[in-house]
C-alpha cells in the first residue's frame, strides 16, 4: 500500500473541525498526524476528533512544522494569520491549503505565490462555493458555450442578520466583514465563470449601518465589532468591458435574504439559485434547469479537499490557485480602498 500523505493543521476552530476535517478523513490516501492552535480548547477537541496524539499538538504551529514530518499543511487561522504559516510551510517542503480569502492584502498574496513556486508544491485557494454541484452544472454550461462572452454579472451573499462569532468581526483578527467572510465566495465563483478577467477599477460603497448599535437580533457586543463593514457593494470594471456587481451582508433590512451568482453572455445566461440556463431558441427564450440527482449530495468542502489531494498526487496543477486568487483578492482591496476613500479606485 502506498505511503499516505501526512497532513498537519494550523488552527483547529470552526472551519477546520466542521469542514476540512470530514473531508480529509472521508479520504485514504492522507491520514491527519498533526495539529496546531493557541487555543488550547479547541486544539484538545479537534485532537480527539482527529484521533492526534498528544504529542503532535501544539501551541505554536512553527514547533509543529519542525518536530513532525508532514507532506501538507491545511491553513484554517484567521484571514490576519493565512500568510505566514503558508510561508513557514512550503519553506519544510509541504503543499498548502489555505482559507479563502488567501491574505488580507494583494502583497503579501504575491508573497505566498511565490513561496510554493520556489519549493515546487502546490498552493490551493479554500474558495468552496467552485465544488458545489451547481456551480458545476454553471460552469459545464459556460465552457459549452451556452451563455457565449460573458458581459454582466451579479454576485451576492447578502444576509439579513447572520453576524457570526467573535473571531470574525475582531479587525486584528479578521481584517475585514462580509466582504471579506462570504462576498469572497460570490466573487470568486462569478469570475471563474468568467475566466478571470483582467480588473481595472471598482467603485464600492462600505457600510456598519447595523452591527454598530446593541439588538436583540444580533447578540454581539457592538463595541468589540471592529471590522469596516457590516455590509459592502462594488461596481467591478474589467479590460474587456465586462461589468460584476458584488454585495455582501452580515446585517442588512431586506425582506429575505439572497445567496446568487447571476451571469450574461451575448447567447445566454445562468443563474446558481435556482441553478438554471436561459437562452434563445427558435425565437422563444428557453429555460433550462437540470435536476442535479447526486448520491450522496456533493458537499463542496469535501470535494474541494478531494480535488486538492489528487492534484497533489498528480503533481497538479492547483485545483484553486493562488494567481486567481491574486485577482480576487486586488478587487478586495480596492473595494475597501474605493470605501474608505468615497471614489472609484484603479486596481
């Protein structure tokens, strides 16, 4: 039997117990033998659900990386904390995956580039939205031409009241709000389809009209919610000509809430909730929408992790790469920039 690859864990909150961990433990090719955090609550339970020996886990991910011989590093920190973990890993030679967004700013994304370049191993991107099934079912339409060049798209994940825990809306921590948090999953899906065009400038509007006041709809301490917004919109203008239009809300008065990927081509277009195809034929406009009947449900972290450990034992290329991430993440920055500034920004 093949040797299996030997994965280690900076951060064992949230994201790591409820998503990564099922994931890599569904597969047999890898077996979890490591795992850092500075809390040691949630390291000692993600140890038990891992089935880590106590002499694996850690209080400082750096004595990690030097006491045990790993082939991959899963980077689950805070978005302040994504870089420099994924620096110290590929420096011992690991493949990495890291949360979305990669970092809190385009240079220090370049930075991480350029690290799994230099150690010849794989950077993946967490941005699971890509690996749902009907993000699949989008992208099969567009790579069949269906929807033709894409012109227009609308990009939201717009909660009514969904601030999350304290980790999340700490800046020191964080950074930055929904933008950040689930407007990065809209964003990323939207220019996959779109190829990952060239941007050129945003115009954003960033909010904390809502969490800044005490609710009882919102159990968070206002004085400890520290990140710029509570709610962001952006106007994206690419080389091409093409035109996204992002929104992303923690906190906002809408009548319902809308989780969409909404994109228009010159033959058609398609939707992600509903997931479903327009287009003209014999001049009527069709709808089409395909029952997507999977056993079991694709579960997109599961399959992101699938995905990643096959391109690492195929030698790649990266599933979610950091270049694309790269593009994603100079858009975040100018939307916070063109936010603070109250102008439209050049990226």
């Amino acid at each position: 039997m093949a040797k299996k690859l030997r994965v280690g864990f900076v951060g064992t909150g949230g994201i790591a117990t409820g998503a990564h961990l099922p994931g890599y433990q569904a597969l047999d090719t890898v077996e979890i033998v490591a795992a850092a955090d500075v809390f040691a609550p949630s390291l000692k339970n993600f140890a038990g659900l891992a089935g880590i020996a106590p002499e694996n886990c850690f209080s400082d991910y750096r004595e990690m990386l030097d006491k045990v011989d790993l082939d991959i590093v899963t980077v689950c920190t805070p978005n302040s904390f994504h870089c420099q973990p994924t620096l110290d890993a590929f420096a011992k030679g690991c493949h990495v995956l890291v949360e979305k967004p990669i970092s809190i700013s385009a240079d220090l994304a370049r930075e991480m580039i350029a690290a799994g370049k230099k150690a010849k191993k794989l950077l993946m991107v967490g941005q699971t939205l890509r690996f749902m099934s009907g993000s699949a079912q989008m992208k099969a339409w567009v790579d069949k031409g269906e929807v033709g060049n894409i012109y227009f798209a609308q990009a939201q994940y717009l909660r009514v009241r969904g601030v999350p825990g304290p980790n999340f809306v700490s800046k020191d921590l964080s950074q930055g709000g929904p933008v950040y948090d689930i407007g990065v999953h809209a964003l990323d899906l939207t220019l996959w389809l779109m190829g990952f065009p060239e941007p050129v400038t945003v115009s954003a509007g960033v909010y904390k009209k809502l969490a800044s006041k005490k609710s009882p709809l919102m159990p968070h301490a206002p004085s400890k919610y520290t990140v710029p917004e509570d709610a962001g919109f952006a106007l994206i203008r690419f080389k091409n000509g093409a035109t996204v239009i992002l929104g992303a809300s923690w906190a906002l008065n809408l009548v319902t809430g809308a989780h969409n990927v909404i994109v228009c081509g010159d033959k058609g277009g398609c939707q992600l909730e509903p997931t479903a195809l327009v287009r003209e034929r014999d001049g009527v406009l069709e709808k089409v929408t395909n029952e997507i009947f999977q056993y079991p449900e694709r579960q997109g972290h599961s399959e992101e992790i699938r995905q990643f450990i096959e391109a690492v034992l195929k030698g790649g290329p990266s599933p979610v790469p950091g270049e694309e991430a790269l593009i994603t993440q100079r858009i975040l920055d100018g939307i916070y920039k063109s936010g603070e500034e109250g102008r439209e920004v050049e990226i």
